[in-house]
C-alpha cells in the first residue's frame, strides 16, 4: 500500500485503508517501548540475530522509535536513523516530520507498521529506500570496525512497498557492489545471506536505492557477524639449511615469501595472516641460528615453528693474532685496555696471523688475503668519532693490501703518512677468503707519544 495515499486518507479522516482504532494501540505500544529503549542506550549494536552478536548498531532500525503514524522522511546528511548514514556522512538530526511530504530530492524513510501492514520484518520498523519524493541512487551506509582479512556473515531482510521491484536494491561492501536484489511485493520478506571479507579495520556496509519516489525497497533486520575463529594457522616451517658464513637469508616478512623458501602456511580464515620472526645465536665454528617464526591470524591466532640454520665458518672467532712488536709472542690484544704507542715519524711494522675453526694457520692459503686501515679518533675517549685516513695504498681501495711474508700477513705502516694533528688512531686489520667472501675483522688502538 503506498504511504503517500495512506497518509492523506489519515489526514482526510477517510477509514478506508486501514484500522485507526489499531492504528492508535500501534502508537501506545510505541510509546512504551521509547521509554525502554532510552533505559538501555541507543548507539549499541543490535542484539545478535542468532547465537552471536550483530556488529552493526540499530540492524533492525528499531532506533530511535518513532511517535508517527506511518513514517517519516530522512534527508541526506542526516543521522536520525541511529547508526546509519543516508547517502553521505551524517551531519545532523533532520527529518521531514511525521507523516508529511517534505519534497527531499534525497531520501529514505523509516517506517512504523500499524496493525495489518508489514513495514517491517522483525519489530515495528524498517526502511523504505525510496524516501518521499527521493532520486534513483539514494543509499543508506554503516562503517563497522572489523579485523582485516577476517570473513563475516552478512544477512538482511527484503521487501517492497505494493508491488515486486526488479532490480530494486544494490548491497555494497566498501563501496563494491556484491549484488543486486529484485525485492518481492509487500508481505512476502526474502532473507538474503553473503560471506564478506574485511581489507581493513573499518569496512563499509552500504544499501542503494534503485528506483526513487517513494513506493522502494524495504529493508530490515540486518546482521553482520563474525564468524567464530579459534583455530590457529597450520605452519609447515622453512627447512634446516647449512650456509656459508655471510649467506644467512633474510627471514621471510609474509606468507609469499615464506612459502618461496620452503614452508606453507594455511588457515580456516585468514588467507594472509602475519608473519614475524626473531632469531637466537649460539656457538661458532660453526654457528647455529635458532630462527622462531610466528603466524599469527586475523582472529590473534598464534602459531610458532622454528628453523635451524648452521652456518659454516672457516675462520675463529678470535682469529686474528698480532705479533711484535703490537704484541707478544702471537698472544691477542685486549683492544679496550691495551694502547700501543708509537714515535711519529716511525714506522710500524705489522705482522698477523689467521687461525681457521680447528685452529689450522690459514695464513699461507692462497685464497687468504688481508687488508689494513687506519681510523684517526678526534676523540681518544670515544670510538665513534672514529674516519678513515690515506695510507700507502697497493691497489685496494677499501684499505691497504697486506704482504705475505715469513708465514706472517704483514704491512710497514709510515707513520709520517698520518694526520699531525691526531694522538689516537685504531689500526683495522681484515681477513677474506676470496672464494667465499667471508671475512673477519678486528681493530687494534694505537697512540703517538
């Protein structure tokens, strides 16, 4: 039945279209239930359709509960119905009143159903999309916070005002149409039910009216749910490896690059879920790298699995050993407290040797090579003030080429090259394997007296 013809045979006083004597029981039962929805708050989201709870607020659009005898007209921009926005984000409380024809260009109207009519499917009201006087388009939206990559249940009634809408109604999710519904005639409410997933922490329900002037769509009892996730993700973890020293991967940062190393991850949910890493270092020669990953689902979820990686080293740890005159008899340097001094204008002979894991001299190998470079400090307290200053260089640009020479990797540092106005200088010495790129570094402190 149109509303538009329902209201003027009200206002003429004509009693052909409907019982007025239900009609006004209809208005007092209203009038106790405002007085009840006022006790328990309005902006809450409408009790659960089912076992769980509704995400939306006012689903059912019972909210606020209207004193009118049909509807009323809300224009775009408003946000009387609670919870939603009409077409635009609400600025405002407007509506055209009770019952009238307010000549909105765009609209919805919320109904109340009097006795015999079915405005709404569940309680007393829903909402017609095509407001009084309204424009094809006209759209009714809520934002509702959601966990993103989470699935959801979305469920909502239809019907239309008189007679079957073709094509009456589009449902939106973050502004993409998912369907487009032909609504049956008034009384004859179709349940429709789809799986949405969230991109983000607010996603966007929205309800379009396709036709306007006021005889739409109706609407009601709107649910969106989540689906209940306690299962956490099924982790199969990357496989141990064995890597040369310097060739540890970087840990996989999502679930493609975890999978292109190895492992997969799967989850009843969440088609992307989280994936963070730390790892523990232990041992040497060779080292062993405990990597944890954690897989953590939209729902927080959580499900951890370790790699093993063993990494190969050819050198020691405390590889490296000076000889006189920097040292005694091959014994290392204590690099914090000892502090070779030197005459300026001297030159400094420097000899090493390197120890590989099981403690062979690797010194002689062909493959072994080492460089030296000189760090002045303009602060002598503090190491960070450390640059590199020129030394006599034999063809490298990241440092002087050392000799070998008498088993000993060596270099005769001309003292006379350094800066005059610097007292404390390190001395950086560095071992590589050319084969492997594997190197080892160690700094010796030096002053000039």
């Amino acid at each position: 039945m149109n509303k538009k013809l329902i209201a003027k045979a009200l206002q003429a006083g004509s009693k052909e279209s409907m019982d007025l004597a239900s009609h006004r029981r209809c208005r007092k039962f209203w009038v106790g239930s405002s007085i009840l929805v006022a006790v328990l708050a309005i902006s809450k989201p409408s009790s659960s359709f089912a076992a769980e709870t509704n995400l939306l607020v006012n689903g059912d659009f019972e909210e606020p509960a209207l004193q009118c005898g049909l509807w009323v007209a809300i224009p775009e921009g408003s946000g009387f119905i609670a919870g939603w926005n009409v077409n635009v984000a609400s600025t405002n409380n407007d509506t055209g009143g009770c019952d009238s024809f307010p000549y909105y260009s765009h609209s919805v109207d919320l109904m109340v159903c009097p006795s015999g009519l079915y405005y709404a499917h569940t309680g007393h009201q829903g909402v017609d999309m095509a407001g009084t006087y309204s424009t094809p388009g006209d759209s009714i939206y809520q934002d509702v916070p959601t966990k993103p990559g989470r699935i959801y249940t979305l469920t909502f009634y239809t019907s239309s005002n008189v007679d079957p809408i073709p094509n009456g109604l589009t449902v939106q999710w973050d502004d993409v149409p998912i369907d487009t519904i032909s609504t049956p005639a008034q009384g004859q409410w179709t349940v429709h039910t789809y799986a949405v997933q969230a991109t983000s922490e607010l996603s966007r329900l929205r309800f379009v009216g396709n036709i306007g002037g006021g005889r739409g769509s109706f609407l009601d009892t709107v649910s969106l749910v989540g689906e209940t996730d306690d299962e956490p993700p099924v982790v199969s973890c990357l496989p141990s490896i064995t890597v040369p020293s310097g060739s540890v991967p970087p840990a996989a940062s999502n679930v493609a690059e975890f999978t292109s190393q190895g492992g997969s991850i799967t989850d009843n949910q969440d088609p992307n879920p989280s994936v963070a890493s730390s790892d523990e270092v232990s041992g040497s020669c060779p080292t062993l790298v405990t990597r944890t990953y954690t897989v953590t689902d939209g729902a927080g979820n959580a499900t951890q699995c370790q790699q093993l990686i063993t990494v190969q080293s050819q050198f020691a740890p405390d590889g490296i050993l000076w000889y006189p005159p920097l040292a005694r008899f091959g014994k290392r340097i204590d690099t914090v407290a000892s502090r070779c001094g030197f005459k300026r204008g001297c030159t400094i002979p420097i000899r090493i040797r390197v120890l590989g894991c099981d403690g062979t001299d690797l010194t002689r190998n062909d493959n072994i090579i080492g460089t030296l470079e000189v760090l002045a400090l303009s602060d002598c307290q503090d190491v960070s003030t450390a640059h590199p200053v020129p030394i006599d260089h034999n063809g490298l640009g990241d440092g002087a080429l050392m000799e070998k020479r008498g088993g000993y990797l060596k270099y005769n540092l001309n003292t006379k090259k350094l800066p005059a106005n610097i007292q404390c200088y390190l001395l950086k010495v560095t071992v590589m394997d050319v084969t492997t790129s594997e190197f080892l570094s160690e700094t010796l402190p030096m002053r000039c007296r």
